[in-house]
C-alpha cells in the first residue's frame, strides 16, 4: 500500500498498531507518522523502526492519507477541534476510542468524512488482535482493503453495525484482562497443588491458547469442545461443578455487560 497511515495517539494500542503495520509490510517504515503529547526516553528507545515521532497532531493529520486517533475518549473532543481543518480532503479516518460515536465524529467533522469506527485489544501487539469496525460512510472496495490490511496484520477483524461495537468491546475490547486474570487464577490454583510460580503461568496461558485456538480453528461450539474434554465421574467435570456453582458463568456475562455499559457512557 502506497500510503502514508498517522496514529495522533501512540500509547500502547497505537504502539502495537503501528509495530504489527511493520512487521507485516504494510506501508513503508518511512510512510508511518505518529504524534504523542510529549516524547519520553521510553518512546525513543522503543522506536527501534526509526518512524518520524512528533508532537505536532495538525503535521500527522495534514500528512496522513489513513489517520488513525488512537486517544483516550476524554480527550477525543479536543483532538478533533485541534486537527479537525487540517485533514487531507479524501483522507479516511479511523477512530479506536470506545464509545465515540460516529455521528459524533461526524458532527465535529462534517458528514462527508470518511469515517471507520473501530475495537482492537491489545493483543494486537503479538499480532493476535481481535478489531471489531463499522464504517461511518461508503468506501470504495480498495479503500476497505486498506483499511482490513491495516486491521489483520496485527490478528483478525469482523465488519458489525455500530450497535454491536459497546459488546464488542466487553468481549472482545476488554476481555484480555478477564482473560489474563483467568491464567493468575489458575496459576495460584497450581502453586497451591505445588507447582513452581513460573511453570504454573506456563501451564495456565498456553492451556488458554490451545482451548482458544481449538474453537477458531475446528469451528466448532465451545460448549461441544467442553463436553468432549469432560468424561463421565472425572476430573473435568467436577471442576466444571464447581465452576457453576461459584457463578463463573454468570460473572463473565456480567463483567461484559457492565463493560459494555461503561462503553455507552463514555459516548454521551
């Protein structure tokens, strides 16, 4: 892809972003741009690809034929009245603020904004993200294979209504915490049973990984994989027991609901 992609926003979602869009080829290293509000040592030290960093959002948005505003909400509004006369006239916009809307974008920018409203995680940054994106106006067929290339370099995307997104990003957005305090559990369950700290988080994350990989790549029910692994009057199943009985189940739902309330909230 010929273009030239900015990120006004380099924290770690943009940080992972742009090291996937490199690692993959997906533009040239010298086609990257990014703002921050200060530069640290740590970003310069990090910047080991060498893309220009700047402070100056209105250079990224003036430079930018996909931009991408990878801010906080609380500080979205600003960074669009800042930036907001200074886009190329046919440049596309992602924005990966949760809860921002798009006619909230859109009433700051103007409605003929090409505009892409997106939810990636952080595992982005080991190129097993999961973005979920609903787009704001009609792209041309190529302008949408730029902006799935930017999107699957760092794991795999799905295109859903605007609607969905606050789910999405309860179950998708979010949930690597949940998931990361899953493996913390699971590993103090085997220090208790007297397994090392360090094999207990080994055991524990690539459990995760392979119960995850089963369901994407054998496409079937989760709850299918699960009775397969429960035989009658075994181990599995009296944890799975006891599991129900604590409320697992009914915790994670919450958690995504309360999540994706949250998410509401922050775009009113």
């Amino acid at each position: 892809m010929d273009k030239i992609v900015g990120f006004v926003g380099y924290g770690n979602m943009g940080y992972a972003m742009v090291d996937s869009i490199i690692r993959e080829k997906v533009v040239p290293i010298e086609n990257i741009i990014v703002s921050k509000k200060t530069i640290s040592e740590e970003d310069i030290a990090r910047n080991k690809n060498n893309i220009k960093i700047t402070t100056d959002n209105i250079e990224v948005a003036k430079s930018a034929d996909i931009l991408v505003l990878a801010v906080k909400p609380n500080v979205f509004g600003k960074i669009l009245k800042e930036i907001k006369n200074s886009i190329k006239k046919d440049a596309i916009v992602i924005s990966i603020a949760a809860g921002i809307t798009l006619s909230y974008i859109k009433g700051n920018f103007g409605e003929s904004i090409k505009i892409v409203r997106a939810m990636p995680n952080t595992p982005a940054l080991v190129g097993e993200g999961m973005t979920g994106y609903t787009l704001g106006s009609k792209l041309t067929d190529e302008e949408l294979n730029w902006v799935e290339e930017i999107f699957n370099s760092f794991g795999r995307s799905q295109l859903v209504d605007e609607s969905l997104l606050d789910g999405v990003t309860g179950i998708a957005g979010s949930s690597p915490a949940y998931v990361y305090m899953m493996i913390e559990a699971l590993a103090d369950g085997g220090v208790r049973e007297g397994i090392p700290r360090s094999q207990a988080y080994t055991f524990a994350a690539q459990a995760v990984l392979g119960a995850a990989k089963m369901v994407l790549e054998t496409g079937c029910n989760p709850a299918e994989l699960k009775d397969k692994v429960c035989s009658p009057g075994g181990t599995t199943i009296e944890a799975v027991a006891s599991l129900e009985k604590n409320g697992f189940r009914s915790a994670v739902i919450e958690a995504v609901r309360v999540c994706a309330e949250k998410s509401k909230e922050l775009g009113r």
